[in-house]
C-alpha cells in the first residue's frame, strides 16, 4: 500500500484523506456528518457511468465522501492487469469531481470498516446492485445507515470499456490464402 502521505501530497490533497483523519473530523463536529453520503467504487478508468453514479449518490444528502479500492483489492476484484490507473492518480481524478466533497481509499473488497468508522447517513451504491442485495446492506441498517441505489442503468463499465479498447488496438487479421500449398 501507499504509504499516506504520497497518497494526499499531490494536487486535490485538500480533498483526499485518510478514512481515520476524515473519521476524526466528523467526531471533532458530529454537524459535519449529517447529510454525509458514502458511494464506494475502483474508478479505474473514469467514465460517464461513474459521473452519473456520482451525481446520484450527491444527490442523496449534503456532502458525498468517495472511497475507492487500493489496487490490491481492486486486482483482487477484477483480475490480474487491473486497475489501469495506479490509486493516487485515480484519487486525483474523483477529487477532481465537483460533486465530490471527499475522497478516501480502503483496503478491503467491502467497505464495513468505513461504514463503521465515518457512521454516513446514506450509503449509494450503484444500479449493478439492488438494496437487498448490497454486501453491507445489514451492517448499514444496524448501524441506521440508509441504503441507496443511484445512478443510470449499468450501460457503462471499464471492463466494456477496455474490451472496445482492446479490439480497436487488435492487428488486422490476415488475408486469407487461397488454394493449397
């Protein structure tokens, strides 16, 4: 992992913090939390399903914290040669966004550690999920955190994406021979 410093040293740091330093704002002023919406995702190639999910979960209350996977969970997800972009510069990106108030990472493949530890109003997830079927769906809901759907239909994805990529980049096939050698 990266160590923290290098993770919130370079351009959008501002808005790029560790969970625990973002755990101990909202302790330090429990107003900061109200209207927090928490949207989890690997942002890997960053496209208009992300913006739209995005657009969604900000949507649902007053400040919208981001957390995206490490790139040990996310090649742990998705496979080897993922993620594309490295995490600092996929943090740099979200933060980026103007819709995003916070961006953080988190180690694992779930995000119950973060739910537990910024306590958000509403967490938002994607239109690939339904709320009953959200991982942390219980967790939430024992902690009285709200379960969101959010976003466009799931028409947009880095793996589509890569594929096109991939078949656009292919060497042209070969003329066929005729006759025999």
């Amino acid at each position: 992992m990266e160590r923290e410093a290098d993770l919130t040293a370079h351009r959008g740091g501002s808005r790029i913090v560790a969970a625990e330093e973002l755990a101990r704002r909202f302790d330090a002023s429990p107003a900061t939390r109200r209207g927090v919406v928490l949207a989890n995702g690997i942002f890997d190639l960053l496209h208009v399903g992300h913006v739209r999910y995005l657009e969604g979960a900000r949507a649902e209350g007053k400040q919208l914290v981001v957390a995206l996977n490490a790139d040990a969970s996310a090649r742990r997800l998705k496979g080897p040669g993922r993620p594309v972009v490295a995490l600092p510069e996929r943090l740099e990106l979200v933060a980026a966004l103007r819709v995003v108030d916070w961006v953080t990472w988190f180690e694992g493949d779930r995000v119950d550690d973060l739910l537990r530890l910024l306590r958000p109003e509403v967490h938002a997830k994607g239109t690939d999920y339904t709320v009953e079927s959200v991982p942390e769906r219980a967790l939430a809901a024992s902690l009285g955190i709200r379960t969101a759907i959010v976003g466009d239909p799931k028409e947009h994805a880095t793996t589509g994406l890569l594929a096109r990529l991939r078949a656009w980049d292919a060497p042209a096939e070969p003329p066929e021979r005729g006759g025999v050698a």
